[in-house]
C-alpha cells in the first residue's frame, strides 16, 4: 500500500483526496500556488510545497514542479484529481518514468480516448452503440452530403479533433448542409490545425447518462451503476444524480455491460467514466443510447455514485494503484436509494453567471442531513484564478422523490455572503416540473434560463422578519442604530429607524421597521455576521443593514462609472481619457477565475477619466474609468 500520497491538485477534490487517504493511514502531500497559501487543502494536508505563482499554468499545470515536490518529499505516488493535469497522458508518462505511482489509468488508455473518430471506431469494434453517423476517410463534400442524407436530418458536424464547442455545427436540411460544413471546416482548421469533420444523427430529445466504470492491473472491470448528468449549462454540468430517473432494469443491464466493454477495450486501469448521449423522445431504450466519449479519471459528480453503493472510489483508486484487485466483484455492486448532486460556485445567474470573488463572510451550507464536499471555509478568499466551485452539495435518501425534497430545502437554506452564489439558480432548478418528473434535457435550462436567472426578490414576510432581527442586534458602528433599545436613535437627531436591504450586495429597497406583513411560507432564515446581517430566502442570500435616516455615509459611483465586477487583471483597454464613445461599446477587458469580461459604455459619452491601464490588478468595485453623457469639450490651453 501507497504510505505517501502527493495530490497534484487544489481545493475542494484535494480536500476530498487528503479525507481518503487520512482514513487509510496514508500521508499526504498538498502543492499550492501563491493564491492558496492559506487555503484549506494545505493546512488539511500533512505537508506542503510552494509550486509557483498564483495562474495555473505557472503552478498547477506545471508537471515538472509537481513531481519534483514528490521526490523533496518521499512521496511514493501522485493523484492527478480530476481538471488539470488528470486527463494528460505526456504527465501521467513523466510520472511513472520518475519512479512514481501514476493514481490513474495507463497513459496509452487515456491516449486511446483523445481523437473523437478514433475512439469512436474501437467503441464500434468493442460492440458499444455509438451514435449513427459518418467516419470515413472520404471526406469529399459530394460524399459527406450523400451520408448526411442518408443519416437524416438534423445531423451534427462535429471537427474530428474538436473541443469546446468549436468546430460543431447543427444542420437542420439539405439547403444548408454545404454552407455549414465550409464553415465548420475554417473554425476547426483555425483552432485545432484539422479541417477533417465527422458526421451524427442530431440528438432531438437529449439526455446525457454517463457509467462510472473501474478497472485493476489483474483484468478486472466492474461498473457502479449509471448517472444522470442532463441539467446542464453550455456543456457544463450544474445537477447530476443517480440512478437515472426512468431506467429500467433490462436497459441499465445493456447500457452498463456496454461500459464494461468499453473500458476492457482500452485495457483500463482506475476510475473512469463512459459517458453517453441518450434520445429520450420514447423514454429510455437501449437502442437509442450511444456513446459519446470516456473520461479518464475521476469525475466531479462521482459523490452520488458512492453515496448509492455505499463504495469510497477513492480508496478504490489507491488500492487499485498499488496493485490490489478491486475490493468488490459486480455481483456484490447493488444500487441502495437516490443520491443528488448540485453544484454551489461563486457567481451570479441574474448577471449572466459572472464569476463573483472576494472573502466569504458567510458560508452556511446544506442541513445536517447533507453532504458537503468543500475546499472552502468562512473567511477563505474565493480567489480571480481558478474555477469558482464553492462547494458539492449532496443528498441522499431513499427514493428520488425525497432526495429532490432533501435538496430543495438545503439549496434553500444555503447562505453565501457577501460573495455572490448561485443557491438560488439551483433551487429554482429543482423546482421545474421537468426535472421533478424526471422529463429533463440537456436543453432545459437553455430553454428556462430567464425565468430560472430573473433577480430574486425578498418577500413581505422576509423583509419584516430581517428588520425585526436588525433593529434588535447589539451593535453600534459609522451611523448604524445598532444597540438594543435604542433602535433608531441618533445623537442630536430625531429618533428613526430605517432598514436598508441589499439583493446579493445591490440595494432593493429602504423600509421603515413597523411596516407590516405577512409570512407566506418561504424557507428563511436571518444569520449575524461581523457587523452585519443576512437575511437568506430560497437560496438567495439578502445583506441586512441599519442605516440613519438620512442616509448619509452611503456612497455609490455616479451612473458613468465603470467599477470592476470582481479582482481582477485588466488584459486590454480600448480607450483614452478624452475619447467618444457609443452605448455598448467596448472600454476595456478584465480578465478573471479564466473568463473574460468586456466592460462596455453604459450610453453615448465622454470618456473623462481613466484609471486602469493594460496588464494592472484590480480589485472588486474599484472605479476603472468615468464616462460623461454627451461630447465633453477640450479646453483650450491660454496663451
């Protein structure tokens, strides 16, 4: 057995590593960049190295630094976690040439995965159903024109080295087909450096159903059961649970054999997953599942298959690395209950899911009766550099209807401040009736997303509820009535007491304290935090103050400033003090946690003051520049 365990990894799946590896009797090694000095894998760990600097590719994407701190520090084995380095074959080689123990399958199985035509014919020649489509090596466009008829429309084109999103295109007949591929072929050519394209059946109701497979250095390969990862946004999964709503014994048996065969086929080694693309139009049948691609490693939604089959598979996976057999035969693998999945970041959905950074003042989590897989805790910084997953939220119950119900009321209670969180997105996601009924798409939040991203609003019976709580806190700082029984007291002033609401940090409303309401059954509930108060409703989390009546002390920038949404760098700036600009047009670019974010001009203007130049540092609501409506004119030096 493995004694010391480097984690090439950071955050909330290096946390859930060093939990693992604690119970087995292992030491671990935590690696950290600059950004994550104080964080919580690090001091969770039993030792850590300084790798770099704060942006990935300086630190965390730097094989040769990690396996260096391996070899300072005697640790015998590297596990990859998933994102990073996990699905690189070249590390995984430099690895286990150094001597290591690769936690992870052999890097010729990861490498048999990576072209999608490629992987697609073994999958073929492996008896797994793939997706009715077009692989050959004629690439004509008289020959991809007669198989895309012949396939049907919609078709998919899809660049045979694609990624992202890119180099894909949806044909819905005929008329266009030649149009679209002459287009999809420029963006491939331009982005990957190959114009080849393969051609699929367009999926009309789709529903993403992934396998989690396990295989061991003895032959042995087992499957734990299916996962339904269908709520998604732009190809990123938000819920996931298992098993999948609507499967039937006889079609899990041919979908999951079906996985088995496809991780034998590459002779696999660890955990991994086969994910699927499911036409759910008549329900779920096996002829009407295919594969879609295998991911090497561990998965982000691997909790709800472990809290179903009651397995730890990152045990699994360290036992496997160090040569043992899997602990289980597949006989003895049985499906017990529903497990739920939601995933809680740092950002906004009423702001286009801005990433949202900054300290965490409060994070209270979930009930007593969840999971909670984190790698933050209150005060930790949400740091501009990397993915902003607060934390996994997961329930699990007995059947699927109670699992929803347990996750409902946990998002629900979930409070965030004053960093922005999507806990209210997810539990307005777990109300839809597609999902409560199991009917869910990979489009369906595509097709609710203004509904689902509206601004929350406080309700009546919130509001009366915070100001009860604020005007009864013990408190007294810069002009907030804070002590007890004196609410609304000013020296030298007329008593008063006002109640100053924020939604996620933006004012809503001013409200006197003996207004009157009415409860109306929504899950509250008021939380006191280093001077302030927050008020959580359904997921949304609602900053409570007391501020004197008049107000003062309140500063806001006029309406032509332009602050910084979140710290960040500022990568290109469009323009000078002095300048015109037009309503929409772009100022300039901030670069944070791997986004881009243009600031644009809020109306027709002057651009009057300019304090950001290209390659600084900002911080959060930091005024960048001014913008004054109208044509300001220059004045002319006197002579």
């Amino acid at each position: 057995m493995i004694k010391k365990l480097l984690i090439a990894n950071r955050g909330e799946i290096a946390c859930r590593i060093i939990r693992t590896a604690r119970a087995m009797g292992i030491a671990t090694v935590a690696v950290y960049s600059d950004a994550d000095a104080k964080a919580l894998h690090v001091r969770q760990a039993d030792e850590a190295v300084h790798i770099g600097p704060s942006p990935a590719a300086e630190s965390y994407l730097v094989g040769e630094k990690i396996i260096a701190a391996a070899k300072q520090t005697g640790a015998e084995a590297i596990h990859p976690g998933y994102g990073f380095l996990s699905e690189n074959a070249g590390f995984a080689r430099a690895v286990i040439e150094a001597g290591l123990i690769w936690v992870g399958p052999k890097p010729e199985s990861i490498e048999a995965m990576g072209l999608k035509d490629a992987a697609k014919e073994r999958m073929i020649a492996a008896g797994v159903p793939v997706t009715p489509g077009y692989l050959g090596e004629d690439q004509s466009v008289e020959r991809l024109k007669a198989e895309a008829d012949a396939i049907g429309y919609p078709v998919l084109i899809k660049a045979v080295a694609g990624g992202g999103g890119k180099g894909m295109r949806k044909v819905d007949d005929a008329a266009n087909f030649e149009a679209d591929l002459e287009s999809c072929r420029r963006e491939a050519k331009a982005s990957f450096g190959n114009d080849e394209v393969l051609l699929e059946k367009w999926i009309t109701s789709p529903r993403h159903i992934e396998v989690q497979v396990f295989g061991d250095s003895h032959g042995n390969v087992v499957h734990l059961f299916e996962r339904d990862c269908s709520l998604q946004r732009r190809h990123q999964k938000v819920i996931e649970e298992a098993p999948a709503p609507g499967m039937d014994e006889a079609t899990r048996a041919e979908i999951c054999a079906a996985a088995v065969r496809a991780a034998k086929a590459v002779d696999y080694e660890g955990a991994g997953t086969i994910e699927f693309i499911a036409d759910a139009s008549e329900g779920l049948r096996a002829d009407r599942i295919f594969f879609m691609e295998m991911n090497t490693r561990l998965q982000v939604e691997h909790p709800v298959t472990e809290e179903i089959t009651g397995v730890d598979l990152v045990e699994w996976q360290l036992r496997v690395a160090s040569g043992e057999p899997i602990p289980l035969k597949q006989e003895e693998l049985s499906i017990n209950g529903w497990a739920i999945e939601a995933r809680l970041y740092a950002e906004d959905p009423a702001k286009g899911f801005l990433p949202s950074t900054g300290r965490l003042d409060v994070a209270w989590l979930g009930t007593d009766y969840t999971r909670i897989d984190t790698g933050v805790e209150e005060g930790a910084e949400i740091s501009p550099f990397y993915d902003p997953m607060i934390a996994k939220i997961i329930y699990h119950a007995e059947d699927r209807e109670t699992a929803i119900d347990g996750m409902w009321r946990a998002c629900a209670v979930t409070a965030i401040a004053p960093v922005r969180s999507n806990a209210w997105f997810l539990h307005r996601l777990l109300s839809l009736d597609e999902f409560q009924s199991g009917q869910m798409t990979t489009g369906t939040i595509g097709t609710h997303i203004d509904a689902l991203t509206a601004e929350p609003k406080l309700s009546s019976f919130a509001l009366q509820d915070a100001a009860n709580e604020a005007v009864t806190l013990d408190w007294w700082d810069e002009g907030y009535a804070r002590t007890e029984g004196l609410a609304g007291f000013r020296l030298n002033a007329g008593r008063n007491t006002m109640v100053r609401l924020l939604v996620n940090g933006e004012e809503a409303v001013t409200q006197t304290f003996a207004e009157a309401a009415t409860a109306d059954g929504n899950y509250c509930g008021f939380q006191g935090n280093a001077g302030q108060g927050f008020r959580y409703e359904n997921g949304a989390v609602f900053g409570v103050a007391l501020y004197r009546h008049d107000g003062s002390g309140h500063a806001s920038a006029a309406d032509g400033a332009i602050l910084a949404p979140m710290p960040g760098k500022v990568i290109a700036v469009d323009v000078a003090e002095g300048d015109p600009v037009t309503a929409g047009q772009r100022l300039m670019v901030l670069e944070a946690m791997k986004m881009e974010h243009a600031l644009t001009a809020p109306f027709d203007g002057t651009v009057t003051e300019l304090a950001a130049s290209e390659g600084g540092q900002v911080q959060v609501e930091a005024v960048l520049c001014i913008v004054e409506p109208g044509v300001v004119e220059p004045i002319e030096e006197q002579g």
